[in-house]
C-alpha cells in the first residue's frame, strides 16, 4: 500500500469513496458534482487543506481529507479534518490507522495544533477508531446553518 497526495486524477475514484461515506452518514447524500468540486478546491488550493490517498495496486482504496484554519483559541493553526473513509472490501486491515497517522503527521508538519473531526453519533465503531488514536470527546456540539 502507498500512501499519497491527491491530484487532480484521483478525483473520480475519490468521488466514490465519498459517496460510500455519504450514505453512511445521516446527514449528508452523496452529489457526485459537488463532490468533484469540493475535491478539486482542495487539490488545487494546498494552503486551504490535503486529501490524502490510500493505493493499492494502483487503485484508490481510503482518503483523508485535512482542511487548515486558524484558531482564536490556540492563537495558531488547526487542522479540520472533514472527511476520512476506506473501502469496505479492506476495513480492519490497517488502512485506516495508516492514513489518520499520515494525517496526523501531515497536520503536525503543517504547524497545526490541533485537529477537529464530526463522526456520526450513532457510528460506535468509527468513535472506539479515532479514540484508540487519541481523539477525544468534546463539550462542544455541533450546530449547523444551511446557507442556500
């Protein structure tokens, strides 16, 4: 497995893996145009954030998507991560771990502080994931004001 960033032509394989991820949570639908347009924001614009491909001969098997922002609290850089999935054929293999630590390592070198993430809260498995890896609850709730 190789593990790396994200160009231009991963973006309809990624758009898959969204869309897996998409109909895992409640909130949100896959949209395959919209997720082309947000994926290609991002890998256009390295200082906004990075997505980060898993590669298995070849193919896009996981991603992890950092955005970068500035906290008032910490008076410096944080990373947001916004979306993070692998394909379910390889769950439980390690991908996952593998891909959050290179995102991790990503935000570290980035100078980030911190870093944020939203995970369903009825996903329980994907919760037990990110708290072996050190992500802990918060106080804060999410709150949400669709704009169009």
């Amino acid at each position: 497995m190789v593990i790396d960033a994200a160009t231009a032509s991963d973006i309809p394989a990624l758009s898959e893996l969204l869309g897996i991820l998409f109909t895992q949570e409640s909130d949100f639908q896959p949209d395959v145009e919209a997720q082309h347009r947000g994926l290609a924001a991002i890998i256009d614009r390295p200082d906004l954030g990075q997505i980060l491909v898993a590669r298995e001969a070849g193919q896009a098997i996981g991603m992890v998507n950092l955005l970068f922002t500035i906290s008032t609290a910490l008076g410096d850089r944080v990373a947001w991560l916004e979306d993070m999935v692998v394909a379910p054929r390889v769950r439980a293999s390690g991908v996952g771990s593998q891909l959050l630590q290179r995102a991790i390592d990503l935000a570290r070198s980035r100078g980030c502080r911190r870093i944020t993430l939203l995970t369903d809260a009825t996903n329980q498995s994907a919760q037990r994931f990110y708290r072996r890896h050190g992500f802990q609850g918060s106080a804060m709730i999410p709150l949400r004001l669709m704009l169009d």
